[in-house]
C-alpha cells in the first residue's frame, strides 16, 4: 500500500540505462520479496538481471540504492494508481480508492510480500528502509487525516468522527490483513475483508 504522491517525499538515485535499470529493479522486487533485503545479496540480483555484478553497480552503487529504487517505483506505481492521474482523493473517496488499491495487490503477491517483509525488518534504525518506512506511514496518515477532515468540511463525514482513531485503525486492518492474505490466500480475501470494514466504517461515521 503506499500513498498519493502530495503526501510522499522523494529521493533520488542517479542512473543510466533506463532498460537495465528497469530489469534491476524488477529483479530486486522479486528477491527483496521473497528472502528481505539480508537474504538478498547483489550477485543474486545481477544474475537475475543478465548484468555482470559490476554492471549492476554501474547503475546502482550499492545494496541499499537498489532498494531505494525498489520502494520508489512500487510508490509511483502505487501513487499513480490512487490518483488516477489527478489529485489525491478526498473524503470517502479516499476509502474507495483504497478499497481498490486493495483489490489491485491481490494480484500482486510478491510486491505485497516485499512491503510486509522490509516494513518488518525496516522497525530497526539501521535499516537502509527504516527512513522510508517511516515516510511511508507518516505520509499515509496525513493523507487519511486529510481525507476524513476534507469529508467532515463537505459533510460527507460526522463531525465528531474521530480522525486519528479512524486513520490508525484503517492502517492497522490493511496491514494485519496483507499479513494474514500472504499466510492464507485460499482463506483470507483481502478485497472483501477491506470492503466490509469501509462498510462498516461508513455506517458508523456517514455525514
């Protein structure tokens, strides 16, 4: 899950060959999902990518600059999804556009599992995602705060909503729900556990 690109900062890795660079960062997703950035060494990604190792680092200098990439395209991609190509949803339609997202990362098992591992690995300060991850939720939370403010100022939303509970509770059920999808996909469906709390959720707090 990531968030709308108003509400991300963003770094840059300096790069060339944009078709290399696109198989690198492909590659690393899979691996980076499947073993956590400690499992995965550069040799592994280069091999996958058809690059020589120092060909990889010609690109990408280091270990941790591959997966700065990694997150900021799986952010784009993200990002470009909420928006639609226009500005960030607002009010319960912010829920509806994650409803989707949601909907949109039951088909993507190995970018789901690749937030789920670093975001756990990444609570330690020394990881090279912890800054990320701690942009991550800041800017998902100001987003959602925004979101429900934005709903309660058009009426959309009861005025005595309770925005940061309402914000760190849809956190809380998207996260514990990837979670438990990657452990039992055939018994858990993220779409319809995710819908059915934006239903509950507009039940209790509808303008």
């Amino acid at each position: 899950m990531s968030v709308p690109p108003r509400y991300r900062t963003r770094s840059r890795v300096d790069v060339s060959g944009e078709e290399s660079r696109a198989r690198a960062v492909a590659a690393a997703t899979e691996l980076f999902a499947l073993t956590g950035f400690k499992g995965t060494s550069v040799a592994a990604v280069a091999a996958r990518t058809g690059l020589s190792q120092s060909g990889l680092l010609h690109h990408f200098p280091s270990k941790a600059a591959l997966l700065t990439a990694v997150l900021e395209e799986r952010d784009r991609q993200d990002g470009d999804f909420l928006t639609g190509g226009g500005g960030p949803p607002l009010g319960w339609a912010a829920f509806d556009a994650l409803a989707a997202l949601v909907a949109r990362n039951s088909a993507r098992p190995h970018l789901v599992g690749l937030f789920v591992r670093l975001a756990a690995e990444a609570t330690e300060p020394g990881h090279p995602a912890h800054t990320w991850v701690h942009r991550h939720y800041t800017g998902l939370r100001r987003w959602l705060a925004n979101a429900v403010r934005t709903g309660q100022e058009r009426g959309e939303i009861a005025a005595d909503a309770p925005v940061d509970s309402v914000v760190r509770t849809t956190i809380a059920v998207i996260d514990g729900l990837q979670q438990q999808w990657l452990l039992q996909p055939d018994e858990v469906s993220m779409t319809a556990e995710f819908e059915e709390f934006t239903r509950t959720l507009r039940a209790r707090w509808a303008g």
